[in-house]
C-alpha cells in the first residue's frame, strides 16, 4: 500500500466538485422572493436555517444544481425535494460540501504534533478535543492517530459533529477508498488495514474512541470543556453573522489555555473582541 501524501488544496477540491455543474456566471437567479420562500420550505424539510450561508454563492449552487436536473423553478425543485430523497440527499451534499482529507495542511498538524498537543496535555491531566464539522471524519482520525503514535489517546475524549448524517454514517464506519487514504502522511500507515483493493478501514480502537453526533452548529447549544476544537473549512459559506456567533459559541466551550484550529484559507478578523489570542497561524487560544 502506497502513501503519498497528495495535500489537495481546498480550491482544486472544490472546482473538481463544481466540474459536473453549467458555468456559475450562466447561471440565472430567480428573484429574491422566490428564493425566500424556498429557504423556508428547505428550512422545514431539512432542519437547516439557511438565511445564515452567505445568498449569492448558496443561491448559484441551488439553481446550478436545479439546471442540471432539468428543474426549471424552485417551487418545482421543493415539490421535487420533499418526495426524492435521493434528490434531498444530493442537495444537502451540494450544500454542504463535504470535500475533506486526512491531515489536510500536514505542516499544520505538525505543528499540533510538536507545540500545542504537547503543550495541552502537559498542563491538563484529561484532554477533550472536538471536530466541528467533521465530515467524512478524516481530521478527527488524523488527531486520534498523533494522540496514540503520542502513547496518549487514553488520556483524551474525542468528539466529531457534522449536521449531515449521511457523511457521520461513514465517518462511524472509518472504511475509505485508497484515494482517501492517500493523504494519510508516512508513519501512520499502521493504523489503516486494508479490507480489499479499494477498501481501507481505520484500526476499530480509533473508531471506537470516537463520539460521532449530529449538530447543527448554527443552530444548537455547543458541549462546554473542550480544550481543543478544530473548525475548519466550515465556515466558508456563512455570513459574517454566523460567523460571529459560531466564533463566540467555541470561546464559551473552550477552558481557559484552551486551542481554537481553524482552516488554512480563514482568519478570524475581531478575534481580540472574543478574547481571543492568536499564538501563531490559524490557532487562536482562549
Ligand atoms: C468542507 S467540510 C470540512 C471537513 C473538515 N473539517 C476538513 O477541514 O477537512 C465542511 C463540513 O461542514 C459541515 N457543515 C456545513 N454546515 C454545517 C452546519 N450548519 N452544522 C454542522 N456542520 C455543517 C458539512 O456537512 C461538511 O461535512
């Protein structure tokens, strides 16, 4: 089994799932009450307030995705959504984007490895990490694989939440394709077993480790204690609003010196505001 570590950047993972989808600047809005009226209908269906992603770049993928399928008005593409779960199944994916890789960034997780995992559990006798948003769960198993090549997996709760069920199905699972797998860095190879050619599976003591739970971090109470939580590539699609208040809800869930690891594309601008410290790129401690 071959690891290459691939390191796809958020763009090219990005553009690779746009590739299907008409050119967003052919792409026609309907008016904005139109699309109010579906976001409530949506909102309804699937449990999800979106008047918090940000209209223009939300809006272009609905109506990319309703070209595709031959739908020509949103109140035919709700009547669609409300019978198809398939279809359902397809929107929540198109909005959610759930593109993710294991150690994606490795010189950051590096720097998690060599500075502030260390540094946490050296001031904490128990640590207690979150993946906010975890997706497929491959940055959580990234983190759990340090914590135990680190001989200190025992000493740590681990928890990962994403609002898409589908994807928490998989991230419980811990089976990958070899594509997946390929960004798992040199040194970590032990920790995936291979079931056939294409299947990998992530070793059953790391999977077990994980609480996996739905949440919609938009709209939620957030778990207090935690002295490390890792957003990243989130955000991207909520409104500064929402940002705001996803930034302020993880400060009230940190303990004080707890770590705060967002994406490699995204800052948090008013971070002294929160109370905030930033300790260098992208951690920001509370
Ligand atoms: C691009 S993935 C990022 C995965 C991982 N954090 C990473 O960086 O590789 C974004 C994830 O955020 C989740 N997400 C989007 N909106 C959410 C919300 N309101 N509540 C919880 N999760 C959400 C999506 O379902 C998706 O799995």
């Amino acid at each position: 089994m071959q690891f290459i570590g691939k390191n796809m950047e958020n763009n090219q993972d990005l553009s690779k799932f746009f590739a299907n989808m008409p050119n967003f600047n052919t792409v026609k809005i309907p008016p904005a009450e139109e699309f109010m009226k579906f976001k409530k209908d949506i909102a309804i269906l699937i449990n999800l307030d979106l008047t918090n992603y940000k209209n223009n770049q939300m809006e272009r993928r609905i109506v990319s995705l309703m070209n595709r399928l031959g739908i020509n008005s949103l109140d035919e593409y709700a009547r669609v959504l409300k019978t198809d779960s398939k279809k359902l199944e397809e929107f929540v994916n198109m909005l959610t984007i759930n593109v993710s890789e294991f150690f994606r960034n490795p010189e950051k997780f590096l720097e998690l490895e060599t500075t502030y995992l260390p540094a946490l559990l050296k001031k904490f006798s128990r640590i207690k990490i979150w993946s906010a948003g975890c997706s497929i769960g491959a940055e959580i198993y990234s983190i759990a694989m340090i914590l135990d090549k680190m001989g200190t997996l025992d000493k740590c709760e681990l928890v990962a939440t994403d609002f898409d069920q589908n994807i928490l199905r998989k991230a419980r699972e811990g089976i990958y394709s070899k594509y997946e797998i390929g960004t798992i860095q040199k040194g970590y190879e032990k920790y995936v077993q291979t079931i056939d050619a294409e299947k990998y599976q992530i070793n059953p003591r790391l999977t077990s480790k994980i609480r996996f739970e739905r949440q919609d971090l938009l709209n939620s109470k957030y778990e207090k204690g935690f002295h490390l939580i890792l957003c990243r590539n989130v955000v991207i699609y909520f409104t500064e609003d929402a940002k705001d208040r996803l930034y302020k809800n993880f400060y009230d869930s940190l303990v004080p010196g707890g770590i705060l690891f967002i994406g490699s594309t995204e800052r948090i601008n008013n971070h002294k505001a929160f109370g905030y410290n930033l300790k260098t790129s992208f951690f920001y401690e509370k």
